[in-house]
C-alpha cells in the first residue's frame, strides 16, 4: 500500500499543466505541491515508447527525489492519418526546443499532404501514481476524441489545444471554457480516476 498522506506531488514543472491538475483537484482535501516546490529536481528521461512507461518512469523517478506520493503523466495527440503520430514524441515534434506554433505548423502541413478529409485524432493521457518507495500503485488513462482543425482557433489551454476539436463541438479546446475542459479532457478523465483511487485507498 502506498505511503498514507495527504501530499501529493505533480511530477512537472509546466505552468499550465500544474494549473489545470490543480483545478482538476479542487475540492479534495489533498495538498497538492509541484516540483517547482523542490529544490534541485533532475528530469526524468523519457525513454519509454508507450504514454504509460513514461508516466510510470516520471513518477517513480520523482518520488523516489522527493520522498513523497507522487503523481506524473504521460499525453499527446494521435492523429490517425498520420499513423497515430507525434504520439509519445508530441512534445519533442518538430525537435525538442521548437515552440507549439511549429510543432502545430509541421502537423497541419503533414495532415494536408496525406488528403484525409475526416482529420480524426483523439488526446491521450496515461498517470501513474507511485509511493514514495517508488512503486507504482495505480495507473489510469484518459481519452479523447476528436478531429483536428483546418488552422489554430482560440487562444486558451496549450500545447495543441488550439487544433483540437472534441466529438460534439464545434470548437478547439483553445477556444471552449475550463469548464467543459475539466469534463471531457482526456487529462481530466485520468485524474477523475486516479482522484478515485486516492479517495478508497488513501482516505483524502
């Protein structure tokens, strides 16, 4: 059984997904910290080749720094017509130091060429959850669905979030609310699972 406390760490250090797992969070009655609230925290490489063994390494990794119950994710986008492309690479697409507007940029030109008229995809999230041994306790994906856009809509969220279309709207997630997002999100779906889990197991 995992470590009985009220702490859990957010293995990342990305503003925006800090705040949106915050959000997804509240109302719990757990502490939730970042590894901005860490000192000297060395990133963890991701060197699996499925969402779930990079969210496993991440969590382990930084649970094992840190010395507490610890909480990291693996997403991307898949698109189909790209052969469920950029995948795991989705943060490193376009190279690991090229900002989301080229990485959105290369995928658009890449989805034109290929002439698929029904641009479906759908977001992936993998989070893992380990003690603060280091033992992976439980693990939850989120998923959804969706198609992509001719161009980037909206200015909210991040990553590719201007791109994205949900199944039954008509808008990016960079243009609908957080409201919606913090329903139908594919990071939102896992961490309703692993808040679950939390809650039978760790009494929060």
């Amino acid at each position: 059984m995992p470590q009985r406390s009220t702490t859990l760490v957010l293995g990342t250090k990305n503003d925006g997904k800090i705040r949106e797992l915050r959000r997804l969070f509240d109302g719990s009655s757990v502490e939730l910290k970042s590894l901005q609230d860490f000192g000297e925290i060395e990133d963890v490489d991701e060197t699996g080749s499925t969402f779930r063994a990079n969210a496993e390494l991440k969590a382990r990794g930084f649970a094992l720094q840190t010395g507490q119950l610890s909480l990291a994710d693996d997403s991307g986008l898949e698109v189909e017509a790209l052969g469920n492309a950029p995948g795991v690479y989705s943060a490193r697409f376009a190279g690991r130091h090229s900002g989301y507007d080229e990485k959105i940029g290369k995928l658009l030109t890449m989805l034109d060429e290929t002439g698929d008229a029904t641009r479906r995809a759908r977001f992936v999230c993998v989070m893992a959850l380990s003690d603060h041994e280091g033992r992976i306790v439980h693990v939850a994906e989120g998923i959804c669905t969706g198609s992509i856009a001719d161009g980037p809509r909206g200015s909210g969220g991040f990553g590719y979030d201007p791109i994205f279309v949900p199944d039954g709207y008509e808008f990016t997630f960079g243009e609908l609310g957080d409201d919606i997002k913090q329903q139908i999100s594919h990071r939102a779906r896992a961490a309703k699972l692993i808040i679950r889990y939390l809650l039978d197991f760790i009494a929060i």
